[in-house]
C-alpha cells in the first residue's frame, strides 16, 4: 500500500499543532520536544536552501569555468569570496578566530553601507515627502478631496510625527539638585507624543492580534478537517 | 589587524555607498554585494555549526534537558542531508516544510492570541500611565470597529472613527517611529563607516 505524501503532511500538521498548542495547559515536555524538533528541522532547511540556492549559483557552479576558462580578473573575482568563506570558517576554531575578522569587517563595511542607503533612500525621504506632501493643495484637488480636510489631517500627523520624535530626544541637562532633565518644551511635546506612541501601539496590537487570531482559528479548523477525512 | 579590519570596513562601505549614488560605481557595488551575499551564507552556515556545537556539548557533559539537545542535533543534520541529497525542491522536503515548518510557526503565532491578551492585562495591571490608557483605548475601538455584527458594521466606531484613528492619529505616530529608527539606523552606519564602532573586533 502507498501512503500519499499529502496523508503524510496532514498527519504531521495534526500532531505538530497538538503538541504546539499543549502550551495552553503549561510548558511541558511534548511542547519542548516539539520546540527542539522544529528549531533542528529548520536550521537544516535553511542550511540547505542556502547551500543549493546561495552557495551554488554563486560560488561552487561558477568556480571550476572561472578557473579553468576565464581571464585573470574571472579568476580574481572567484578567489576572493573562497578566500574570504576559508577566513570565515576559521571562526570555528577558537585560535585562529581572529583572522575571520577580515570577513567580518568586509561583512559589516557592506552592510553598513545598505542600511544608511535605505534608511536614507526608503524611509528618512519617502515618509519626510508624504507628511509634506498633506499640505499640497494640487495634490488634494487631484484626488478631489477637500483641502480643509486634507489639511487638518496634515496637521494631526504633522503634530505626531514632531511630537514622536521629541519623545525619543533624550538630551538632557543638569538641574541644580544634579538630577538631569530636559527642556521645558522638549518635555511637552514629548508628553503629546506619549499619546500618539500609545495610539500607534493600540492599532498595531489590534492588527497583530486579529492575525494571531485568525492563524489559531485556522490551526484548530485544521485540526477538526484532519478528523473529517476519517 | 585592527587598522587592517577598519580600513577593509571602511573601503568596503564607501564603495557600496557610491554606487547608491553614482552610476560609475554601481558596477563595483554590485560585485561587493554579491561577495557579501556569498559570504553571508557562509556565515550562516557556520552560525549553524554553532548551534549543533553548543547543543552536542550540552549532550557530552549531560547536562540538564539535553535530550532535547539531542533531538535538535538529530533533527539537524537529518534534515540537512536530506536536504543536500534531494535539494529543498523535492517533493520530500516540500513535506517537511509543509507538515512541520509552517504549521508550528502558524500554531506559535497562534498561540500569540492568549500571551498578547495576559500581556495586555498586566500592562493596565502594572503601569496605568497615560500612553498604556490610550493603548488600551485605541485597540478596544479598533476591535469594536473592526467587528462584524449580525446587522453590519458597528455605527460610527466602524464606519467613522475606526478608520480617521487607524489612518489619521497612528499615521502620525508610526511615521514619527519610523524617521526615529532610521535616523537611529543612518547614525549607526555612519559610525561604522567613520570607525568610530567596530563591531568587527578591536575598540
């Protein structure tokens, strides 16, 4: 008799999600054995994908017609990376650790560089153009709404986005007593932006929550379907 | 070493950094991204090794819930070999990932339901400031309006005052999070860049 991988799957999801969900009467040993299985099972996964769909289109396939059929600079640009994965390796090695700094440095310096480009590039001017963008009575004859209304809601995320951000200004300076504090104004605007972080917290745990909500309605309809197909 | 780690850091980011900028060096950028790619898996990897390290350690010294240790070890490199063999396409591993990876990551999120709603309660229990007042506040009137009674939307909750907070009043504040964690962000990678921090090794 064959067993079809879909049963297999199913009989899987089934236990997995029981032992899962036996959290709800306390932390248990058939939830840690769950935990442990599933943390092992997706460090390999992903030690896979990144072998077959990282290493191999980029280092390991390329490596052997760079060094065989390609000019000097073919062959330099495939040396490096293997030099620096041989450097990196050392890190297993507790003597010879520190030369995997070479990697890291390059690892950091590049990464480095990504995030000050995004944060520039896809947040700091996008989010400082949309919150300018409220008061541009084109745009709001554009989309045909009215610049009264446009303009009050400018306003209000105007008012948040300076007031968030005086909340998170912790320069501070002594009083007489020694204690720091911070500037009268700073204080005020940073107690306006306590409001608009809490409101921003609500609808961010109301979305989160009605997520989690709905992937524990589909666990347990998955659980009731597993008992339809018998 | 240090100066050699720091000026490789340095170099590395301003040439990334250009290309951003530059078309001339967007040649060069692409190159270094694809070795820090290369390398990141690599990284990874050896991230990985760790972990079967640090737990086939806890099963050498016998040390307390090193059973556990042993099934993740176990569960590890099985999962790994099968992964080689048949590559993370097969048919096999799709059933790995699909009858054991998603659902317990889907479960756990489940699971999110109860501790997200206790951490709610302890949060009025244990700090009833005014940013917790308005967070409570908020995500009441966001459930109510959200709801879908038998008769419809709840009367202006849902239709009025659901929409104006969600988009309006949180708009402003998570725009001013935002800017606040890349300017956070922007700062830390210029420190990186200027070799003030050196989270590489050295001071």
């Amino acid at each position: 008799m064959q067993i079809s991988l879909d049963l297999i799957t199913g009989v899987l999801s089934f236990l997995f999600t029981l032992l899962i969900l036996s959290y709800l009467i306390g932390d248990n040993p058939l939830f840690r054995i769950a935990i442990y299985l599933f943390v092992g099972i997706t460090a390999g996964y992903v030690a896979s994908v990144i072998w077959w769909q990282v290493l191999t289109p980029r280092l390991f396939s390329p490596t052997i017609p760079a060094l065989f059929a390609g000019s000097m600079i073919e062959r330099a640009i495939i040396i490096v990376p293997w030099l620096g994965a041989v450097f990196i390796l050392m890190k297993i090695s507790p003597r010879l650790s520190k030369i995997a700094s070479i990697t890291m440095a390059f690892l950091v310096g590049a990464g480095a560089a990504v995030i000050i480009a995004g944060a520039l590039i896809g947040t700091i001017i996008p989010q400082v153009s949309a919150s300018i963008n409220f008061f541009d009575p084109r745009l709001a004859a554009a989309r045909n709404i009215d610049l009264l209304e446009v303009m009050g809601n400018g306003a209000i995320v105007l008012v948040g986005v300076v007031t968030t951000l005086s909340y998170f200004h912790f320069g501070a300076r002594p009083q007489t007593n020694g204690n720091p504090r911070r500037f009268v104004l700073i204080e005020f605007f940073a107690f306006i932006g306590r409001i608009f972080i809490g409101i921003t917290l609500g609808v961010i745990f109301a979305g989160v929550y009605a997520a989690a909500l709905t992937a524990f309605i589909e666990r347990i309809s998955s659980l009731i379907n597993f008992f339809g197909i018998f | 070493m240090r100066v050699f780690t720091a000026v490789i850091a340095i170099a590395v980011g301003l040439m990334v950094l250009l290309g951003y900028f530059f078309a001339g060096f967007v040649g060069i950028q692409t190159l270094l991204l694809n070795w820090a790619i290369i390398l990141a898996g690599v990284a990874s990897l050896v991230g990985i090794f760790n972990l079967i390290a640090v737990h086939t350690d806890k099963i050498r010294r016998a040390e307390k819930g090193s059973v556990y240790s042993a099934l993740l070890v176990i569960a590890l490199v099985a999962t790994f070999v099968f992964g080689l063999i048949l590559q993370p396409q097969h048919q096999i591993m799709q059933v790995i990932l699909n009858g054991i990876i998603l659902p317990v990551e889907a479960t756990l999120m489940g699971l999110l339901t109860i501790t997200l709603l206790y951490a709610a309660i302890r949060l009025l229990r244990r700090r009833a400031d005014v940013m917790s007042i308005f967070f409570i506040i908020t995500a009441v009137l966001i459930f109510l309006g959200s709801a879908t009674l038998p008769t419809g939307d709840v009367p202006i909750v849902g239709t009025l005052i659901r929409p104006w907070v969600s988009q309006i009043w949180a708009l402003g504040g998570a725009r001013g999070i935002l800017i606040g964690v890349a300017l956070g962000t922007l700062v830390t990678g210029l420190r990186v860049l200027f070799g003030i921090d050196r989270p590489y090794g050295g001071k």
